[in-house]
C-alpha cells in the first residue's frame, strides 16, 4: 500500500513545490480532505490548500505527491490503483 492509498488524517504535510511560492515550505498536520482541497492545523491556525496547486511529502518522506493527480474524494483514492512513476 503506498501514501496515495492511505488516509492523510493524522499526517504531517509539508508542501515542496507549489504555484504559489509563498506556499512552499509551509507544514503541519492533516485534519480534513476533500476531492479539491486540503486542510491542515499550522502552529495552531486551519489552512486549506487546493490540491491542483501543491506538490508536498507526508510525514518527511522522500516520496514528492503532486496533488493535481490527486484530485479525487478520499474514499475514491484509497481504492484506486496508481501506476508506480
């Protein structure tokens, strides 16, 4: 079972790349997901981010997630079979 294919409930998330530069770099941990967006708590503060525009790791892994090819509702990812890159 990879990332993709678990829940991101609980995880910390660190965004890595993003469209928004002021995006990059900013952490913390996963306390919702849509089929669009993520939120997470950041030093005490919910901040939603929209998956299209975020590449990020979870838990300090090595393994870069590009939420444009996430984008689907949580219960429908963790189904799915992803070709592995």
């Amino acid at each position: 079972m990879t990332e993709m294919n678990t829940t991101w409930i609980g995880q910390l998330l660190t965004v890595v790349e993003s469209t928004d530069p002021t995006l990059i770099g900013r952490s913390g941990n996963v306390i919702d997901e849509t089929q669009k967006t993520l939120t997470i708590l950041e030093n005490g503060n919910e901040r939603v981010f929209g998956k299209a525009a975020i590449q990020f790791t979870l838990n300090d892994g090595t393994t870069v997630l590009s939420g444009s090819s996430l984008r689907q509702r949580p219960e429908d990812r963790m189904s799915r079979n992803y070709k592995e890159a």
